[in-house]
C-alpha cells in the first residue's frame, strides 16, 4: 500500500548566516513512512530537528537529499493535503498549555453554564 507520506532518507543541512564555511545538519538519512488515516507524533529533545523534518513533510523546506513523496507523488513545493501549525506560543497569555487545552471544555460545562442552559437562557 502506498502511504500516504514518505520521507526517505532525508538530510537537512543549513549554511550559517556569519560564515559561509561554516554548516549545520539538523537532520541526517531520516525516514518516515505514514499510512492514510495513521495518526504520528514526532517526539525528541530541543534541537534534534522535528520541526525541520515537520517542515519538509509540510513542502515548507526542500531537503538537501533524500524525496518527499505524498500518496506516491513527489512532493513539489507546499503540501496541499497536510494540516500545519506553527511552532510559535499560541498559548492565552493568562493561562499555561495545562489550562489552555481544556479551555473551549472547561467553560461550556461550567456549573453556571449548565444552569443557565437547563433554564433555556444559556
């Protein structure tokens, strides 16, 4: 069955911006097959270049070697078929990731709330 995203054998290498001589490999012959409907996490320690590889997937970054291939066609620029989210704080600022999940449920199943629905005015 062809999957519906295949890394394969991916490197990622970066120039740095003060000395061209100098280069960064975040990612090196990484490969990762996902099947239609197959829910993944990619999980490591800061630095060890998920988000790069996340990006690659999205066609956010062309690989310095290796294909990125969705539903068997290589991947040409962004990926129309994957959902992304930014790697940024998304977070309400009056709150931390353990209260901002919870949010949307934590407010609609308030005990007020719930009285106020069962009285038909909420």
């Amino acid at each position: 069955m062809t999957p519906a995203l295949a890394l394969e054998d991916i490197d990622c290498t970066f120039t740095s911006r003060e000395d061209a001589s100098l280069r960064y490999t975040a990612v090196r012959g990484a490969t990762l097959r996902v099947a239609k409907g197959e829910f993944v996490s990619v999980v490591g320690p800061t630095g060890c270049g998920k988000s790069t590889l996340l990006n690659v997937a999205a066609g956010l970054l062309r690989p310095s070697a290796g294909s990125v291939a969705v539903f068997g066609k290589p991947l040409a620029g962004i990926n129309s078929r994957a959902g992304y989210m930014f790697q940024a704080e998304a977070l309400m600022p009056w709150r931390n990731t353990s209260r901002t999940s919870p949010r949307a449920s934590s407010s609609a199943a308030s005990p007020a709330r719930r009285r106020r629905r069962g009285a038909g005015i909420g």
